[in-house]
C-alpha cells in the first residue's frame, strides 16, 4: 500500500463480494434448535444493547 497500511480490501474479498450468497439455517434451527427472530425484532434488540452499553447515543 502507498500510505504502508494493510488495505481493508484484498483483491479476493473484492472477488467475493460480487457473488450473491445466500444461506439456509435449517439446519442449524432443527438440529441445534436456534431460534428464529424476526429482522425488524432482532434489530430493534441490537440497538437497545449498543444504547445500553453506551456504544451509541439516540
């Protein structure tokens, strides 16, 4: 790198990020029985904790 850093990007994260991916957690659901939590719900957990935690502010 010209500033000497390591870049935030290889050549293969680029490579991998053009590709559309795609997982299916059934398996993990029936064999391990993970929970299924809604997006808006998990979300709306995930900034209550980074709030509580003082990470983010309103």
């Amino acid at each position: 790198a010209i500033t000497g850093a390591t870049p935030r990007m290889t050549p293969e994260t680029i490579r991998m990020s053009r590709h559309y991916m795609f997982f299916d957690p059934g398996k993990a659901v029936r064999e391990l029985g993970l929970p299924q939590t809604p997006a808006r719900e998990a979300l709306r957990r995930a900034v209550e904790w980074f709030r509580d935690s003082g990470i983010a502010s309103n």
